[in-house]
C-alpha cells in the first residue's frame, strides 16, 4: 500500500519524470478545476503537493521533454486555453510557455525525435481542431 493523494482528481494527466517521481497535472474535483499538481516518490511512498499551475485545466496534455522538463498544453478552465506552462523537474517551478495559435482540448502531443513537441487536433470551442503546433 502507498499513501493517498492530497486531492481526489480525474481528467488528469500523470508522467514519469527522469528522476522517477511522478508528476500528476491539473484535475477536476468536485466539479471544481483545481490547479495543483502532486509529485510521488516512490523511495517514500508518499505524495507532495507542488507548485501550482498558472492555470487551473482538465482535459489538456503534458510532455516529457528530453531535459526531462514537463510541457503542460491547452485544456480547460471554464474557458478553451491556448496556454502553455513549464515544469521544470529539477527545480521543481512552473513558469508559462509560448502560447499556441489556437485554444484546444482533447487534443494529442508527443515528442519527436528532434527534440520539438507536436501538438495535433483537438476540440476549440464545439468544433474539432484540424491545425498543428511545434514546441
């Protein structure tokens, strides 16, 4: 058994981190959009509340970058966002990133072999995203 997190959550989005943390972003609990993420450490079994998001959001993506940095994108907050924020793992901060062209949900991201994460598709507003993004 391991410990419970410190906020119940779903629409979320979990990473392993390169230092073998894993990273929980965004939730929605409650009906409430919550803007904490949670670290786990497994050396403990215990979890820690981190900084907070720029913006709360659900139903966004998170990428692993090659730094081992995460890059939170888009989602929602009672609004489409076109924002983007950075976690730096060593650091354990958060700072904003470039903001995409187009605000988007549901959307896809992956990291490519360059080195550049592409943002695909998605939801804006009622209408399905067909537009690209290179981070």
């Amino acid at each position: 058994m391991t410990g419970s997190m410190n906020s119940a959550r779903f629409y979320h989005t979990v990473f392993l981190l390169t230092n073998a943390h894993v990273l929980v972003t965004g939730e929605l609990n409650n009906c409430l959009d919550i803007n904490s993420d949670e670290l786990y450490d497994p050396s403990t079994g215990t979890w820690a509340v981190t900084r907070r998001m720029n913006s709360a959001r659900l139903d966004h993506t998170t990428s692993v970058l090659i730094n081992g940095n995460v890059l939170v994108i888009g989602g929602i907050n009672y609004y489409l966002l076109s924002s983007t924020e950075l976690y730096d793992s060593l650091k354990e901060t958060l700072a904003m990133a470039d903001t995409m062209n187009s605000p988007r949900s549901y959307h896809t991201a992956f990291l490519l072999k360059n080195r550049y994460a592409l943002v695909t598709d998605g939801l804006n507003i009622n209408t399905a995203e067909n537009s690209t993004e290179l981070y």
